[in-house]
C-alpha cells in the first residue's frame, strides 16, 4: 500500500508496537506555527488519554490560519492527497527512445463522501487511525472524547 514518508515512519513506529502520529500540513502552505501548535495538543491529548499499543493517528491540517479552520473530525481513509501523472523527460514528446518520468499533482476530486479527503478538502482538520486492528480497537472507541475534537 502506497504512502506518504510520514505516514510510512509511523507504521514503522506501530510495527514494534510504539504508538504513533503522523501529521502533515495542506501542500502549499506557509505557515507553519499553527500546524506545530495542533500538533502539540494533539500529542498532549494522546499522552493523557493514552492510545492502544501500536496506533498510528494520520493527522492533516488545512492551508490558512488554525482560526480559519473547521473543527477536527475523524474521518476514514480515502481518496489521495496526490495523483500519479507521467510527463516525457524530454518535453517533446517524440523520438524513438521515450522516456517518462512520473510526476505528483495535487488530486482535486470528487472524493469519497466521509473520508479524510473530502473532509479535508472543506477545511477541517482530520484524523484517521490506521491500520484497525483489535489492538487500535480500544484508541477508537474513546478517541472521539478527546478534547482536541471539541
């Protein structure tokens, strides 16, 4: 399954049983205090509240400023932040030995109606936790208690 390096080393935490966030800001932003802020408070939470043996909280923040933001939702995975394009290395197009290279650009939808996506794309802050195992079963049923979602 195909992911983000940040989402990637989060698994890698989960796999040896190491709770984890990954948190990533909007493409494109600037800012990036609120994004450090949200993601103290998130960690805060986390540690109060505990989270099950092996976790991982995917976290995306919004471009703009935390006060333009939508309040934090969790929502499912779904959709991709970025679609896969190919473009000729040379920019022609043509000859006989062609070559292409594979390119990101940012997905613009539809996306799937709850998913972290979508939710995202209308301005709030989601999480998502990956990877629902039994063992994650127990940071589900309490994680929309947090305070970070209220």
């Amino acid at each position: 399954i195909p992911c983000s390096g940040t989402v990637g080393a989060a698994r890698m935490a989960a796999d040896v049983g190491i709770p984890a966030i990954a948190v990533s800001l909007a493409y494109g932003s600037k800012e990036l205090r609120p994004a450090a802020e949200a993601s103290a408070r998130l960690a805060a939470e986390a540690l109060k509240q505990g989270m099950s043996r092996g976790a991982v909280l995917n976290v995306n923040l919004p471009r703009g400023l935390a006060s333009e933001w939508k309040k934090a939702v969790l929502a499912v995975p779904g959709g991709r932040g970025f679609a896969l394009t190919h473009k000729p290395l040379d920019g022609t197009g043509t000859g006989a030995d062609l070559v292409f290279e594979p390119a990101l650009a940012l997905a613009k939808g539809p996306f799937p109606a709850g998913s972290d996506a979508q939710a995202l794309a209308e301005g709030h802050v989601t999480v998502t936790l990956l990877g629902m195992h039994g063992a994650e079963a127990a940071t589900a049923r309490n994680l929309e208690s947090w305070s970070f979602f209220k």
